[in-house]
C-alpha cells in the first residue's frame, strides 16, 4: 500500500515558501517507506529522488488530522533520528500534507498501519 504526499518548506520567518517535498509513502514488509524530490519555489526538481525507510516497530503514532481544506497525515518515531532523513522534521514527528481525493485512502493508510502495530505490540507482550 503506498499513498502520496507533499508539503511545504518555510524561510525561517516563515514569510515564503523555499521548498516543496514531494514524495510517496508505502510499508514495505515491516519497513515504512519514504520516497521523495525536492522542488523549488518555481515546481523544478532541485533533487535526486531519496529513499529511505525505518523498521515500523519504532513507530510511535500515526494519525490523520481533517481540516475544512487540508488533510495531514502526523508521523511520529520513538527516537528523533528515525526521521531526521526527511526535510522538515522536527523532534521525530513529520506532517505530511495529502491531497482532499486521497483523504480516504490516507485514513485507510493509517488505520492499517495502528492496527498492525497494536497487533505486533500484542504479540510482543506475550
């Protein structure tokens, strides 16, 4: 299952956009996965495409939070450096802004992904 993704990045005084990361977000057997490029402020790539992905074990939570005109998808790791390779992260947590025609693919994503981590978790207090 994979899902898209994008979200911009700020002038540390927040007045304009510098970067936009845009990218696809897909479990890979225990591993989630982060794919994206980087683009400037004109939409052209300024970036490879990176990947890189951390074990789901070191998922702390995964949430979608609904607004009137966005959706987010809030990821956050157990340790800050788990995240540390995607642009924007803060304090091991990331929010990815998802298109509103893939709100309900997202919320599929995350329901997935917390029932398979509370069934491991589970299975790990055994």
């Amino acid at each position: 299952m994979s899902l898209a993704y994008h979200y911009s990045l700020y002038s540390p005084e927040e007045e304009f956009m510098m970067k936009e990361v845009r990218g696809v977000l897909s479990i890979e057997g225990e591993e989630i996965m982060f794919e994206f490029k980087l683009y400037d402020a004109m939409g052209t790539a300024i970036s490879t495409l990176n990947k890189f992905s951390f074990d789901v074990q070191y998922l702390k939570d995964i949430h979608v939070k609904k607004g009137l005109f966005k959706t987010k998808l809030i990821i956050q790791s157990t340790k800050m450096v788990f995240l540390d390779p995607l642009p924007g992260s803060s304090q091991g947590r990331i929010a990815l802004d998802i298109k509103r025609s893939d709100r309900n693919e997202a919320l599929t994503f995350s329901s997935k992904l917390n029932l398979a981590l509370t069934e491991r978790r589970l299975k790990d207090m055994e």
